[in-house]
C-alpha cells in the first residue's frame, strides 16, 4: 500500500497529489472511485486531472473531480462528493488534493451533514494525521441540522 494514502474510515482514504502510478495501489486497496479535490493548475508541475483519470479508467477505477479552491467548500461540492461515494459503494474512495487535507475536510462536512456524531468524525480525521478539531463548532451545526430535517 501507498504511504501517501491515509486511511479515514472503512472505506475512505485521504492522500496528497497522487500519479498516475499511485493508480495501480489504490486498486489494490479496493478502491473503487478516485476524487481530485484539487483544482488543475494550483501549482506548476502538478499532474494534469487528465492523467489520473486516464490511469483510474484503465484500472477500471471511476474518476471524479471535485475541485475546491480559495473560495473554500460549499454544498455543490458536498453533493458531488457524496455523489462519488454512491458510485464507491462496492468499495473504498480516495480523495486527493495537495495536502489530503481539502479531502479530509470534504469527506468531514459530508458525514456531518449526514448527522455522524462530530467526534467520530474528528477522531478519524485525527487518526488519519489530519487537525480538524478547529472545525468541530461547524461540523456540529451540520449534524445538527441534519438531525432537525
């Protein structure tokens, strides 16, 4: 397995920028959905969302991209994600961005916004080598929502 891929939950895995030659380990993982949280052209030399995408098509892997830039997450962006997660449902999803952590965050307002209690959730992002604790009073007004709908 990748040292890059960190393991959030079950069927969940957060990683910084990937290549195409990560595919193939994902795979392995029993991933089954690859999501590009990053923007193309943050950085110079990042690899094209193209290139994963045409490596996740020919492992067999969905591709999905999420990107999320300066303007931070939003609905839209929860909704894709957990869009992704539906066509994952045979397996694992890995999330990428720079640094996992706009994944993390991703992937953390969705199960809020899905009512998981908000310590699991920051429990498994903790466990996983990511802070969101910062963010639990958000993560808490999600899940209290969800709880209300």
């Amino acid at each position: 397995m990748s040292d890059k891929f960190n393991q959030v939950n079950e069927t969940f895995f957060a990683s910084p920028q990937i290549t195409a030659d990560d595919i193939a380990d994902a795979a392995a993982m029993g991933v089954t959905v690859v999501i590009n949280n990053r923007p193309d052209g943050e950085e110079p030399g990042q690899p094209a969302g193209a290139d994963i995408e045409a490596a996740a098509s020919a492992a067999g892997l969905a591709y999905v991209h999420i990107p999320v830039g300066a303007s931070g997450i939003t609905p839209d962006h929860l909704d894709a994600f957990d869009q992704a997660l539906s066509a994952s449902s045979d397996g694992a999803a890995l999330a990428y961005c720079k640094s996992g952590m706009r994944s993390v965050m991703v992937a953390s307002f969705a199960a809020a916004r899905a009512g998981a209690p908000v310590q699991e959730i920051v429990s498994n992002a903790a466990a996983a080598d990511y802070d969101i604790a910062g963010h639990a009073p958000a993560l808490q007004s999600l899940t209290e929502a969800a709880k209300q709908s």
